[in-house]
C-alpha cells in the first residue's frame, strides 16, 4: 500500500520510498532487454552479474554529459573534450567492431561538435528525472531535455547517437518518448511535441529546377560526399572548367564544408539538424501501456522459474548485438557456442581457399 503522500513526492524522495519498502522499480530499457533476450534479463536484473560496457554506450554517455553541460551553461570546449573522450576510450578498451565505424562515427561526432549552438531557450530542464505509476507498478526514466514553451506545452527531445532508425523499428524505438511524455502528462504538462534530435545526421534541403524542395539526409562528415554528384553538375551550369570544380570537390570533401564553394552552391543548400519527431497518439499510448503491462506481468511470474530464461537464437542476423551491445556476452554460454562455431567455420572457409587455391600450382 502506497502512502497517501507519495504523488506529492520529488522523483528522488520516491525512488527512496520504493527501495525502502522494497517496490519493484522498472525502466523501458529493462523490459526493453527482456524483450531482447531472456537470458540477459536474468543475467543483469535477477543474477546481479557485473556487466561490461562497450564503445558506444561510453561514448554515447560522454556526449550526453557535454550537451547537459552545455545547455546548462558551462564553458566546455566540445570539441577538445570529445577528443579527449576518445582517447579515453581507447584506453579502456573500448573498441569499434571495424576501423572503418570508428572513423564514420567519431567523424560524424566531430562535426555535430563543431556545429553546436546552444539553443535560446526560455526554460529547460536537463536529465528530468521521473517516476511513472501505473496500476501500482512503477517506471522510472530520464528526459534528455525537457523544454517549457511559452503556450505552456512542454516538447520532448532525446539525444541518439546510434544509426537513424528503420520505419520497422520506429515503433518499438518511439515506446521511450511515449512513456517520458505519459510522465510529464502524469505530473499535469501538456505535451506538444516528442523528438529524436539524431546527431549524427543532419537534414539537407534544396529547391529543384521545377520548383520543389527536395530533402535528404547525410551523415554529418560526409555531407559534401552526399552531395557531390549535385555540386559538380551546379558548377558546370555556373561554366566552371572540369579543373576547377574537381579542386573545389576535393577540398570540400577534405573539409566537409560548403564554404570552399562560391556562394551561389552554399545558398543552395539548407542544413539542419535531423530531428525525427514521434506522434503522442492515444493509439501509441495504448500500445506503450500493453507493453510495460505485459513485460511486468511476465518478470513477476516468471522470476523465480530457472529454467524460462534462456538465451535468444544467435543468427548472423542478430550477432551484432550479441557481440557489440550485450553487456553480459562473457556469461552467456550461447554466445561462446556461436563464437566457436563462426571461427570454426572461418577456418573451414580459409583452409578450403588455400586448397583451391593450391591447384593452381
């Protein structure tokens, strides 16, 4: 039975009184892993175990850390912090799967620094913290941004670092925004407007021959890339020889910039960041709500059956999450297997090259 007071609580006196009366206390990541894998539920919230972290939830928290910081204020250079939070990653042994992701991801990082204004908010709040009670069972979250406009509404945003998403996982992706935007519902705001602010990506618009505005969008460190084929026939309309305009694409790809261009090329183009907005529906509330509802009736009667917390299937289809994401791999005797089997058959693969390749002589 919860205390008449408890609504009345700040986040933080709530989460006390929950783990003080011992109320189990849930996150969307937490039923989200549940419905990723079994075994790793069991592994990281009923086992305990010690987890590992991995290069891009590192990282992905030192942006968060600089952006909270910035918008709160602080005089943090982005950029040589950044830096520096790359070192530090490697250091701990923090390894991209390929070089070629490293490069792509601290490059589309780095530029999203160098471009990186403090919006002028009129109010805002940074990591909001909030518990969210439903039918006597209790999520809590953490807001990246919360913004107060001015009609009284309040948006939503959520800083990813990760790729952009696929339509097909929008809607399992959108359940975050919706359960952070049910708490601010919750606690009497009217939301207005929930969002993905995608950092590695910006939004790139232009206006067409016949008038339409087209839109697409880039990797940050690699607009000029994206638009290469654009910009050459531009200046080729504009009588530049084929001289000049490969010189002004090699420099511009050098520096991902728009400003080595002439001015009719940089007017040409509007560049934005990627926002990806997530509609507040009664429909995706409902889906959120059937969601958590099933996840937590699933944890409660299943906790203390051993034998229902097994691993996934590990296809090379989902092994990058296994290999890259999962935090407890190191105890998952399904993930050795698989591991074991790949090598097996990597050297299966090699020795039947060298085979055929022996013929040759």
């Amino acid at each position: 039975m919860i205390e008449e007071n408890f609504e009345n609580m700040s986040p933080k006196e709530k989460l006390k009184y929950l783990k003080d009366n011992n109320i189990e206390i849930y996150s969307i990541s937490k039923l989200g892993t549940l419905d990723e894998c079994y075994l790793e539920y069991k592994l990281t919230y009923i086992d305990k175990l010690e987890g590992e972290d991995n290069v891009y939830g590192f990282l992905g928290s030192k942006v968060h850390s600089i952006l909270e910081n910035k918008v709160n204020g602080k005089d943090i250079n982005f950029t040589e912090q950044l830096k520096e939070d790359f070192k530090e990653a490697e250091f701990m042994g923090y390894n991209f799967p390929t070089d070629k992701m490293k490069e792509k991801w601290e490059n589309d990082i780095l530029s999203f620094a160098k471009d990186y204004k403090v919006p002028n908010y009129k109010k805002v709040e940074t990591e909001k913290l909030f518990v969210f009670e439903m039918d006597n069972k209790f999520i809590q979250g953490i807001i990246d941004l919360l913004i107060y406009n001015e009609d009284g509404t309040v948006n939503i945003v959520d800083y990813k670092t990760s790729s952009k998403f696929s339509n097909s996982e929008l809607p399992i992706k959108g359940r975050q925004l919706i359960l952070y935007g049910l708490a601010m519902e919750q606690e009497g705001y009217k939301v207005k407007e929930l969002m993905w602010n995608m950092l590695k990506y910006v939004q790139v618009s232009y206006k067409l021959k016949n008038g339409k505005i087209k839109t697409t969008v880039a990797e940050r460190g690699y607009v000029v890339e994206k638009l290469q084929n654009d910009i050459s026939k531009e200046l080729k309309n504009l009588g530049y020889s084929d001289f000049e305009i490969e010189a002004m694409i090699l420099s511009g790809l050098e520096k991902n910039s728009l400003e080595v261009f002439p001015k009719e090329i940089q007017d040409k183009y509007t560049i934005a960041d990627y926002i990806v907005k997530y509609d507040f529906s009664e429909e995706n509330k409902v889906e959120l709500r059937m969601f958590a509802e099933t996840k937590i009736d699933e944890i409660e009667k299943m906790k203390n059956k051993e034998d229902y917390w097994e691993a996934k299937e590990i296809t090379k289809w989902n092994s990058f999450y296994c290999e890259n994401l999962c935090s407890r791999k190191r105890y998952c005797q399904a993930w050795q297997d698989y591991k074991s089997f790949r090598e097996e058959l990597q050297e299966e693969n090699f020795q039947n090259e060298l085979d055929e390749f022996s013929k040759i002589f």
